[in-house]
C-alpha cells in the first residue's frame, strides 16, 4: 500500500465509452474540477488512424457537466478544425477568479510533430466552443508543448506542461513535464523542467506529470514509459516534491489496467466532501480501445 489515493479499473465504471472498437480509438485524456457541487469535465475523443482520413486522431475536445461525477451531459463541444489542427489531447477546464471559465486546448501542427497551448475563454462553460482564443504556450521549432494542468488560487496561476524536444527525428515521442506561473494564466514565465524520465526504469522514455494528490510537499502522479513502442500506452506511478523537483517513488508504476496493452494514464483527481478522492482516468479495456473511467479512493 502506498498511502496515496490511486485510479483503479477493477474499483471503477465507464464515464464515457471509447467512440469504436480496438486500439487507437480513444475516450479520455480527461480533466476534472468541481465548482459550487457541479462536477465539470474536460476531455478528448480520438478516433484510429484506420478511420476515414478525416476522422483520425483527436478530433475534439469535449466539456460537461454532472451533479454526481459519473453521468455527464454535453454542453461544448470544440472541433479541432476551429484551431486547424490535426489532432487534439488533454484539456484543462479553470473557473477564472472572475467567475468566468478558461478551457486550455492542446493542438497538433498539421504534418508536424509540433503541439501547441491556448486558452479559450468565456462567461460559461456553454459559451466555450464561441469564446475569445489565445496562444499562451507556442512551443518551439525545438519544443512541442501539451497536456497542460492548470490551476489558480490566491498565490496565482500555476501550470505543469508535459514537453516533447523535437531536436531528434524519430524520436519526438520522449517527454517531460515542465512547470511555470502566471499572473493572469495568458502570460507565462517558464521556470523548466521539474519531472524528468529516469534512466533504465519504466519510465525511461517519458515522464508526464497528471495530477497533484497531496501537498507540503507536493505529491503528484504521473505516467510513463519505457520505450518508444510503449507510446500511448502508458502507466501511472507517484513523485514527490524534494528541493524544487518531482522526484519518482521507487517501486515502478502504481496504477495500470488490467486490459490489453495495460495503459492508465492522464489521472486527474478531485477531492470529495469526506476526503476521499475521485479519479477521472483514460484505461485500456480488452479489444485494445481505451475509455474514459472514474473511481473513488479512500
């Protein structure tokens, strides 16, 4: 036992079933908050490369709403073709101090390994698909940037970014996560990496923060890889803050499924009432898809 909260398969139930049958068709990269007892989610629909053309890759990114965390409706929906992009992942849904709401998309450069961060903004979550778009994360000729988690509290607006250095043809999938702040969550300061891939492990190839479970110090999870073949495929393990860094627990990954090709990844944990934890998490189920799950954790 870990005395951390964890996702699990065995202890959960579908939220959102992948949108076909086996491996590159996608439910998940969710993220979560709950505002005023309203459970807001934030999510991408992928579809296989062996799809139409048209309809590969993430082809959206999808919020709702629920008032008891596992049956959701739809009230924005965001095509990819609003960015021309050629593929979309996690997203993050951010109540503004304001009281209006911030949805962060993550966009593929079509024909590119390049991915870049914008923030679309809103008085409602319903106004989204409609609402004002700013780059905030460009990325690089050298730097793809995604999979942003963002939150914002008295202290300011602070942001963990999973990274891809494109400096090394086929080799763009290795991946780490920096951090940075803001004042206002449009304008950034980069302050660098802070989870790095560890040599030789199960996370050799990559190394994605997803979520903060604990704090002074920070405890996170994040997933993983070893190698480039276990791209998409990824588990789930914990870091904890030591001297500015996220530093791996040993022992290897924590949480995986128990499905076909074993992915668990993108976490995202809300913390409840009587202090247990609901997790939204992307899974692999037997035919290879992966859906989108929660479960709850003392």
């Amino acid at each position: 036992m870990t005395g951390i909260p964890l996702p699990s398969v065995e202890n959960g139930r579908v939220v959102v079933a992948a949108p076909g049958e086996g491996p590159g068709n996608w439910a998940g990269a969710p993220h979560a908050t709950v505002v005023d007892g309203v459970y807001w989610l934030s999510y991408r629909i992928r579809h296989s490369e062996s799809a139409a053309a048209e309809d590969t890759r993430g082809v959206a990114t999808v919020v709702a709403r629920s008032s008891d965390g596992e049956r959701f409706e739809t009230v924005a929906m965001i095509s990819r073709s609003t960015f021309v992009a050629q593929s979309m992942e996690r997203p993050a849904l951010v109540r503004r101090p304001d009281g209006g709401w911030r949805l962060y998309v993550c966009c593929a450069a079509p024909e590119s390994k390049h991915w870049w961060v914008e923030a679309i903004d809103a008085d409602s979550p319903e106004d989204l698909a409609d609402g004002h778009r700013t780059v905030v994360f460009s990325g690089s000729a050298d730097l793809a940037v995604k999979d942003p988690i963002v939150t914002v509290d008295a202290d300011g607006w602070k942001a963990w970014l999973c990274c891809h250095p494109l400096t090394e043809p086929g080799a763009e999938d290795r991946m780490s996560t920096a951090y940075a702040t803001s004042a206002d969550g449009l304008t950034w300061d980069w302050h660098g990496e802070v989870l790095r891939p560890t040599p030789g492990s199960w996370d050799a190839r990559g190394a994605r923060m997803t979520t903060v479970v604990g704090t002074d110090p920070m405890v996170v999870l994040y997933d993983g890889r070893p190698t480039a073949e276990d791209n998409w495929h990824e588990v789930t393990g914990i870091a904890r803050e030591k001297n500015g860094m996220l530093v791996a627990d040993e022992g290897g990954p924590v949480a995986r499924s128990p499905h076909s090709d074993g992915g668990l990844r993108y976490a995202s944990a809300v913390r409840l009432p009587d202090d247990s934890t609901r997790f939204y998490f992307e899974a692999a189920r037997p035919d290879g898809a992966h859906d989108l799950y929660t479960s709850v954790s003392a």
